[in-house]
C-alpha cells in the first residue's frame, strides 16, 4: 500500500511541483492545504503517513502548525520545507518535532531521502 502524504504550501505551484516529485516517487497525496490553519485540520481528518510543512505562510505558520500536529499525535511524521536556508529556522523546526528540513526549489533525489529517513 502506498504511503499517504499531506502537502501543505501556500503557493499552488510549490504545492503541484511536490505533488508530482512525491506521485513519481510512488506516493499518494491524499491532501493539500494553503497554511498552517489547513495543515492542522488536514492532518486531524486524513492522518497521513507524513506531512510536508511550509515554515512561511499566512494565518498560521508552520512551526506553530507543526506544534499544534505534534500536540494532536506525538508520533507524527513532518518534514518542513522553506525558501529560505535560515539556520535559525531549521533549529526552531527540528525542536518543535520536524524529523528533516527541505530546502526549495526542490530536489527529488533530496526529497526521497528526506522521506527515507523519517522511516515510512
């Protein structure tokens, strides 16, 4: 059975280019949200196997959505994902319970690695 993974970016075609490195990697998107609001309700709903986690979004970002996730399921599964190469937000993200941190634009063979080492 295909892992399930819940995408969440603001930007619609951030969100298109992951779904498709993730589809052609053999894993099925069950979900897309535009902010951290999303992320959570998406995630209490469908329970997917992991989430990918924009830091910079409106409304919620995703460290804070990241903390709300980890509050409702100690064991789930996150990895952020950010424009921006900031140490400071990679810590801040790695505290908060993400297991990796993807920088963009993405690559595929680093996301697959990134997915390999949350242990799907």
């Amino acid at each position: 059975m295909k892992k399930r993974i819940l995408v969440v970016d603001d930007a619609a075609f951030m969100r298109a280019m992951l779904k498709d490195i993730l589809v052609n990697l053999n894993y099925e998107v069950v979900a897309e949200g535009r902010n951290g609001h999303e992320a959570v309700h998406l995630y209490k709903r469908y329970k997917p196997d992991l989430v990918t986690l924009d830091i910079t979004m409106p409304e919620m970002d995703g460290i804070d959505a990241l903390k709300e996730i980890i509050r409702f399921d100690h064991q789930a599964k996150v990895i952020m994902c950010s424009a921006m190469g900031q140490q400071k937000l990679v810590v801040d993200s790695i505290q908060a319970g993400a297991k990796d941190f993807l920088v963009k634009p993405f690559n595929k063979d680093r996301i697959a690695t990134a997915i390999e080492s949350v242990n799907l």
